[in-house]
C-alpha cells in the first residue's frame, strides 16, 4: 500500500486492456527504481459497491517485478525531462 501511495503521473508508463476479461477496467502501467533496479507495476482500479468495503473501490496489483529491459526517459510520457 505505502508504494502505491508514492507512485506519481510521471511514473506512469501505459495503459494496458486486460485481455482475459473484456468487462474488467483497463490496468494501468508504471514503472520505478527500487535499489538501483527498474520495477514495473502494473495495477487496476475498480470501483464496487460492496458494502464491505464502504462502497468505495479497490486497487488490485496485478504485477510488481523487475523489468526485463531497462526503462528509457521515452517510456514516461509524462515524466519531465531530466
């Protein structure tokens, strides 16, 4: 949770369609150093009305690993120039 929290726009990669579930909400691409290693992180926000969860909404982590290929300064649109 506290990674999520520090994620900002300009760590933002892309926006992927989950191609499992057409229904399911587009998931969101970001990418950030951890120890001198580029880390992808891939979520997806829903909203829900389940009581449970005040009818609020969830952000499900799909993936958090290392990047197999480094990240370029071009792979942040909108990260500013450095």
């Amino acid at each position: 949770k506290g990674e999520l929290l520090l994620l900002t726009g300009e760590d933002y990669v892309e926006t992927v369609n989950d191609h499992r579930s057409s229904k399911r909400p587009d998931m969101m691409v970001f990418g950030r150093k951890y120890c001198h290693e580029d880390v992808y992180i891939k979520i997806r926000v829903e909203l829900t009305n389940a009581t449970y969860l005040g009818g609020g909404g969830l952000i499900l982590v799909m993936s958090f690993h290392f990047a197999e290929v480094s990240f370029e300064d071009s792979d942040f649109p909108y990260r500013k120039s450095r």
